[in-house]
C-alpha cells in the first residue's frame, strides 16, 4: 500500500507530493487527463512554433514563494525570463503608469506618483520574507504575526480594509498610478469599490516590483516538467489518464480512491481538486455532516474567464513604449471604467469595451515564437453562463478592438488566434468551474477561515486521512505551490 496519493497534477498537487516524498514516503500522483499540470502547461495552439500558455503564464509568486523556493526548480532546469517592464497600465489618453523593478526609473513611470510608490516598493522588498511568511502560511500563523511586527500590520491592515480604489485614492493623485492596483485586482473577482478588496492588486503589484513577473523559458509546461523532475528524483511518481471517481472511506477514514483502472489503497489522500467537486461528487453524501454539504452547495465561483491566444507577424505595435517592453500589460482607462466592467460582467452582461490582461512572454523568451514573430497570451472576465457558441467570436472581435485602440496596427499583425471560452476552460480542466481560475471567488467571504469553508480551513477534512490541496484553499489562486505546501506539511503534522 502506498503511504501517500495525491489526485491531480496542478503546481499544488506536484508541490505536495514532492514535500511528502522529501519526507520518505511513498507517494503518487493520480492526473485524469493524458497532460499533466492542470493549468500550467504550454502548447501550440495556433500555428506551429508558436508555443502558447494554457492557463497561467506569469508568475509573481514563482521565484518567492516558500513552496517554489525549497524545491531549487533551477537546479533541475527551470529558468526564468524577466522584462524591463513588469506591469504596464495604458488607457486610450496615451497616460500609462507602469512598475519595474528599477526603483530609480519609478519617477518616470509611475505617473508622477513615483516617489509614493518607491515608498511602498522598499517597505515591501524589505520585508517580502516575512509578509509572504505572515500570508500565504496556514492561517492564523501567529509566529509569523509576530516576526513581521506590529507597525508592519498595522501598515498592512490599512490596505487590508480598504477598497482598491480607496486605497489608491489616498495615495496617488494622478488616474493612471490610481487604476494600477484595482487594475491587478481584476486577476480575480474583486471590483475597485470592493469592501476589503485592495490587499489583492496591493501585493500584486508588490511583488511586481521586487521579484516581477517572471516568465519560464519554453513555456508554462517547464514549471511542471521540473516539478515532476524533482518528484521522480525523490521517488515519486505520476499517472496520467487515470480518473478518481471515489474516495474510499472506511469508518470515517480515507484509505483509497477508486478509479477508471481499480482500487488504489494508501494512508493518506491529498486532493488537488475542487472543494465543491471534493465534498459533493467523490465522497459520501452519508460520511459528511450535512453543513459541509450544505456549505458547497453555497459555494461562490469567481468570474468566468475568455482567453484568446494570438501568433503575430511582429511585436504589437504599441502607442505607448512602456508597454513595448513589458512583461504584462493591463487596459483599463480609469477606476469607474473598471467598476463598470465589474457590473457589466455581475450583471451577465457581455462588456462592449473589456478589460484585459495581456502576456508578452515572446519578448524576453525568444523559443515561444519563430524568428521575427511573437505569441500574445490575452484574458477577460466574464459571466460563466453566456450562449458562447454564439458569442465567441464576436467577444474575440471585441478583445481585438481594444488592443487596437491602444496599438494601432495590431490587427494586421494577427496570423492566427486561438479562442478559449469558460465552457472549454471548464472542459480541459474540472477544477476550473465556469471557467473560474481562481478556486471560488476571492471577496473576504471566502478567505481566511472561510477557504473553503469554516471549520475546514487548514487542509484537514471532515474525513481523517483525506486533505484539501488545491486553490480551493488558503492562500487561493496564483502558481506559488503553497496550498499544496501547507496541506503537505498538514499530513506531516499529523503523522508525528
């Protein structure tokens, strides 16, 4: 009998096993789909040599996160890219705010609000350790409270309980540097006039200026070869093409899975799944109590997501240089073109003017796209229930008229696109229900001690021997590894 399965094969789930087979335990991964990696994987989705990524294609937390970082990825291979511009904000008045890691250039690009901001990026860079100790660890990590210090939380809880348009407001006086943190918010649910909704976009942008947005060389698909490297170095190992149906449960006991090819038996099970997939489909309805049943039946998603990939003849052809050289590129005009974004897409609206979130990974990583070409990795949020069969490519059109109005000229690069609706999201990867890249929304409802659901919100399950590993749990989205971590350290704990 195996000590240890763990079902999927996302960073969380290849981040467990690994902390678990560190540990000397015998461990496996179980993914149903024949590609391994969930969300972080690349192909070629439009023309061949153009290598797209599927699902996550940035990554802040990547070369900072506590999980990425015990695991030395570069020392079996992985390698990171990283812009002159992390994060630039263009609107269609040709203002532009954008951070870069170069505190020295700040006064030049964010705005004529620099100097507030290098004020922010140097607490930030000075204490990254300890603030990413004190957030992304199992809450409520009190050690970690009292490292960071109190001045230090209560600078945090000011943006904590703020709005991100609040929060931006009280800080900056020009629109462009106001819209940047609301801007980063939108990777998730969280609207500028969001109660509690700058922390979001805060760190963000934070970590945008200290570590960037980093880029793996080759595509996505190199952070889960690595990671898969690192298991099988350890001894572990990973099944693609085999679906779990079931977890066995015996007298309250997880002791198994039952899959497409049999009975798998094993001390413990980490899942790397949905929380309402989890609790609804693949154990007992009888072995739970009814309000954990009753909980992911209330369950909220976050937006759904429409992706469109594009092979260009050249780089977009921006009006503004900061976005030429940046790693990512938001458009959004201002703090209320936002908002009314975020009500159109609540309201199950389709926005005529979207906002997005654009990837340059062909800039600084010249194997995504033949010579003189390059790849654009594109996003928008969306309402999960739309007739998609109808509307796709007209919200592609639409995607396009944007970037056109801030590059004119982009359309006639255009040699191809690869469009990626919530319903196709959905179907390539079950933990991304109507298209939510998230793991449920991120509003305060479902943080902290309410991810997924209070009391279960430190990876334990209501069943013994089975945990919660996947984004579905604190600290949510983002490839930083740590649910996988946190819930891997959990097994840990409870086997001493």
């Amino acid at each position: 009998m195996l000590d240890a399965l763990v079902i999927g094969s996302g960073p969380n789930g290849l981040v467990a096993a690994n902390v678990l087979a560190r540990a000397g335990m015998s461990v496996r991964v179980l993914e149903q789909n024949t590609a391994i990696g969930g969300a972080v994987r690349s192909r070629e989705l439009t023309l061949p040599g153009f290598v797209h990524d599927v699902g996550a294609a940035f990554f802040p937390f990547a070369t900072s996160s506590p999980a990425m970082r015990s695991l030395d990825l570069g020392g079996v291979g992985l390698e990171w890219c990283k812009a002159e511009v992390e994060s630039a904000h263009p609107a269609l008045d040709g203002s532009c705010a954008s951070i870069v890691r170069n505190l020295d250039e700040l006064d030049r690009s964010f705005a004529g609000d620099g100097p507030e901001w290098r004020k922010v990026a140097a607490w930030v860079g000075k204490e990254r350790d300890k603030l990413l100790a004190l957030l992304l660890a199992p809450p409520v990590p009190l050690g970690a409270a009292w490292q960071f210090g109190a001045m230090n939380l209560l600078r945090l809880a000011e943006i904590g309980l703020s709005s991100g348009r609040g929060w931006s407001e009280r800080h900056f006086k020009s629109e462009a540097a106001r819209r940047v943190v609301p801007g980063l918010a939108l990777h998730t649910d969280i609207g500028p006039d969001d109660e509690l909704g700058a922390a979001v976009g805060f760190m963000l942008a934070a970590l945008a200026s200290c570590d960037g947005f980093a880029v793996p060389r080759g595509g996505t698909s190199s952070i889960t070869n690595a990671l898969v490297r690192r298991l099988e170095q350890q001894g572990g190992t990973v099944v693609s093409g085999c679906s779990v149906d079931e977890i066995l449960v015996r007298r309250g006991r997880a002791y198994g899975v039952r899959t497409t090819e049999g009975d798998i038996e094993a001390g413990v099970v980490v899942a790397d799944v949905a929380a309402p997939t989890l609790y609804l489909n693949m154990l007992p309805e009888a072995d739970l109590p009814s309000s954990v049943i009753a909980s992911m039946r209330r369950f909220h998603h976050g937006f759904g997501t429409f992706k469109v990939d594009f092979a260009l003849d050249g780089p977009v052809p921006w009006s503004h240089e900061d976005c030429a050289r940046a790693a990512v590129v938001h458009a959004g005009e201002s703090n209320a073109d936002l908002a009314r974004f975020v009500r159109e897409v609540r309201a199950g609206e389709l926005p005529e003017q979207p906002y997005l979130v654009l990837g340059q990974q062909s800039l600084i990583d010249d194997s995504r796209a033949p010579p003189g070409k390059h790849t654009l990795w594109c996003y928008s949020r969306v309402p999960s229930q739309r007739p998609w069969a109808n509307e796709r490519e007209l919200f592609a059109d639409r995607i396009e008229a944007r970037i056109e109005g801030l590059a004119p000229g982009f359309k006639r690069r255009v040699l191809a696109r690869h469009i990626t609706a919530p319903p196709d999201l959905a179907r390539t990867n079950p933990n991304l229900i109507g298209g939510d890249l998230g793991g449920g929304s991120a509003q305060i409802g479902q943080q902290l001690f309410f991810r997924p659901m209070f009391p279960y919100f430190r990876y334990r399950t209501p069943i013994a021997g089975l945990y919660l590993g996947s984004s579905y749990s604190h600290p949510g989205a983002g490839v930083h590894g740590m649910c996988g971590f946190n819930a891997a350290h959990a097994v840990l704990a409870d086997r001493s």
